[in-house]
C-alpha cells in the first residue's frame, strides 16, 4: 500500500483552495500552482503535487460525459426539494427562457 497522499492531510478549506488553483491553472504550471499554494500556507513538494495533479487528471477523464451539455438544479425554495433536469440548451438560452 503505498503513502497517503498529502491533500489527505488538508483540512476541507485547503483541499478546496488546492483542487481550486489546480483547476485555475487548468492542471498544468506545476511551479506556479505551488507558489500561489505556499501563500495560502499549503507546502506539497512538487513531486507529490505532481502525482496528485496526474490523479485528479485521470479521476476527471474517467466519469462518464453527458450528452446534454447543460444540467440544471431546481430547488423548491419552499419544501426544500431539489431535482436534476439536464438539457441540450446551453446556459443563455435557459436564463432567457426563464426571464420571458
């Protein structure tokens, strides 16, 4: 079994801050991503950023892709209930739907 990886050390406000830069930087610019990381207190050497990066790149690339490129989440205000519609209409042509 191999090491824990260090994100399993981050609290949950660091494990947001870390997959938030990473998706920022778009999963590459490995120096720039541990620079802006070591000013929110978040030290992984860079080998061990490296294989984290590589592994949320495959966890990512694994789930499956929608045929609808937009899903949409309707909460009743009221009840509380939520529902998950998806729709081939992209996020624009819903808003002005709703808005008409």
């Amino acid at each position: 079994m191999g090491n824990l990886s260090f994100a399993a050390y981050l609290s949950d406000a660091e494990k947001n801050k870390l997959d938030d830069t990473i998706s920022a930087y778009r999963y590459r610019r490995l120096d720039a991503i541990r620079t802006e990381l070591a000013g929110h207190g978040i030290l992984p050497t860079r080998s061990a950023l490296g294989r984290y990066i590589k592994a949320e790149r495959e966890r990512l690339e694994s789930l499956p892709v929608l045929d609808t490129p937009t899903t949409i989440t309707i909460v009743d205000c009221r009840s509380g209930r939520a529902e998950i519609v998806y729709s081939t209409l992209s996020a624009e042509e819903i808003r002005r739907r709703i808005a008409s």
